[in-house]
C-alpha cells in the first residue's frame, strides 16, 4: 500500500515536470541562462544514471561481468554507430545478444 | 478520427515499440526481481512514464533508500521534461486544440516520443502536429505498459541469462538515445559530467547520487561552457 502510494506520488512529481512546462511555453525564452542549466543537469542525471547502472549496477544486472557489460555495450555501439545507421532496433539488439552470448561463455 | 492520430501512431508501431517494449521487459523483470508487486510496477508505467525515474524508483526501494530521497531523486530526474515541454508545445501548437488536450498530452511526454514529434512536427499541416504526437506517444505508451506486465509476469519463467540480458537493455537504450542525440557540445559536456560525477557520488552516498551526480556534473558543464563561449 506504501509502495503504490510512493509510486503515484512519483507520477505526481513527474508530471508537474510536465504540466509546468505547458503553462510556462509561449510565456519562458527556451535560450535562458537558467533554462540551459536545468537541460544540462537533466543530461547529466541521465548520462550518471546511465554510466552508473552500467559500471556499478544493483539488482541482476550486478550478476554480469564489468568486461561482459563493456564488451556488449561496445558492440551495440559500433552496431549503432558504425555498421547500421542509427538503427536503435539492431544497436540494443546486437548488445542483448551479445550479453547472452558472452554470459554463456562464461558458464562453460 | 483525425489522420494525425493514425499517423502518429502507424509511425511508432516500429522500431521506436519494439524498442521500448523490449526495454520495458526488462524493467519490469526487474521490478519482479527486487519484489515490487504486479500492480505497482504497472502503476509505474502508466503515471510516471519515464524509463530512468522508474530505474531510479526500483533501484532505490531494492537498496532501503529513505522515501522522501527517492521522491526527490525520481522528480528530479524528470526535471528535463519542463524544458522539453516548452520547447515541444510551441512546435505542436494550433488554435484548433484547446489548452486541455496540452495538459493530456504533456503527460505523454518521454524521449522517443519528443524526438520523433521535434522531427516530423514541421512537415505536417499544423492542425495535424497535436495528434500526431499524442498518437505516436499514445501507442508507446501501451505497448509499454503491455510490456511491463509481461516482463512482470515472465521474469520467474526467464532463463537467468536472458533476464539479465532484458534489464541490460535499458542502460543500453538509453545509451544510444542519448550519444545519438546528443548534437551539441554542451550536451555532450553535460552527459560527460554526469558520466563522472554520478558514479563517483554512488561510491559516496549511493542513495544520493542521481541527484548530487546531475547537479554537480551538469553545473560544470555548464559553467565551463559559459566560459568558454565568453573567451570564445
């Protein structure tokens, strides 16, 4: 009960992320020092949230190697980047069967 | 119903579903693992909407953080969709869609959903770029909440290997989202600023570090581009 009241207390802070900026647009300058800011701290949440969970994750995630998480990360990398134009389909599924593949390697 | 609608939601019944389905499998495998219930974990999808808050919510409740620490940090990590809504709104914006149909798509609001909308918004007629967008992000957003369920349900069923694989999308999705989308230097500064300082925070107080890790990194970056473009 707890749980649910937390997580819909959540969905209300997140949407007040939302709903303030449609009363703020048309009304705020998109280009202002203080706007710039709150985008760049919103970048580096997600881009430390990201390098975190990869590096030092919690949970199952905490069961694959740190070289398994590398390797696989920088296949869907080069997947994405290199070899498929920006596919996001093909960069996160070549990383998923690269995680699977080097994690049965590593039972045998 | 208008063409907007169909069209916006034709377009997201592809790669940008599969995606996120794929990702909202892992994140409610997840959520089974660390002991969430079925209907909380659904109840995450459908009202906060947002991949990297309920990371943070579900690996924060696994780790006994304080509730008011998870509070702030998930609203914190949403703190990006002000600035995305006010950038996106004006784009969508007819007379013909009154100021209520902004508030219910406000909530439909995530990454693959702003980037394809901030996209295609232009070429449309402008009384078409409101419901394009809600039926693109209309349709993300079920089929993600379909696939939370189903990530909930078959989490116990899954082989180890492809669980860990599953969760292991979400870091990974957001890492090609965000490197390919990151088109200015000051996004790239930003990310590489939280890239350090949050896991360097999570060795200090883990339960704080989304949010000491953003504030901080995201601050240097933006400092040292102020210095640089007033040296520049």
């Amino acid at each position: 009960m707890a749980e649910t009241l937390l997580i819909a207390i959540c969905g209300a802070a997140t949407y007040l992320w939302r709903g303030l900026g449609v009363m703020l647009s048309g009304r705020i300058r998109t280009d202002s020092a203080v706007f710039v800011w709150v985008g760049c701290v919103a970048w580096a949440m997600i881009g430390g949230l990201t390098v975190r969970i990869l590096l030092m994750p919690a949970g199952i995630l905490a069961e694959t190697s740190l070289p398994d998480r590398m390797i696989a990360a920088a296949v869907a990398l080069l997947v994405f980047f290199v070899l498929s134009r920006r596919n996001l389909f093909f960069g996160v599924g070549s990383g998923f069967v690269a995680m699977i593949v080097l994690s049965l390697l590593q039972r045998i | 119903m208008s063409s907007g609608y169909r069209l916006g939601a034709h377009e997201a019944l592809g790669t940008p579903a599969a995606v996120l389905a794929a990702g909202y499998v892992g994140y409610g495998a997840l959520s089974a693992d660390i002991g969430l219930s079925v209907w909380s974990t659904l109840l995450s999808t459908i009202v906060i909407w947002a991949l990297p808050g309920q990371l943070i919510l579900v690996e924060m409740s696994s780790s006994g953080a304080p509730l008011i620490a998870i509070l702030l940090a998930v609203s914190f990590s949403a703190v990006r969709f002000l600035p995305m809504t006010v950038s996106l709104l004006p784009a969508l914006r007819a007379p013909a869609h009154g100021r209520g149909k902004e508030y219910f798509a406000a909530h439909l609001i995530a990454m693959t959903g702003w980037v394809a909308a901030m996209r295609r918004a232009p070429d449309l007629p402008e009384v078409e770029r409101l419901p394009y967008f809600v039926g693109f992000a209309l349709a993300l957003w079920l089929v993600s909440i379909a696939a939370t369920g189903a990530g909930y349900l078959i989490a116990g069923t899954l082989p180890p290997v492809s669980k860990s694989a599953f969760v292991f999308m979400n870091p990974l999705y957001f890492l090609l989202i965000m490197l390919g989308d990151a088109r200015t230097r000051l996004m790239v500064m930003s990310l590489a600023g939280g890239a350090i300082f949050g896991p360097l925070f999570h060795l200090l107080a883990p339960q704080w570090s989304v949010l000491a890790g953003g504030l901080i990194g995201g601050s240097v970056a933006f400092a040292l581009h102020r210095i640089a473009s007033r040296n520049g």
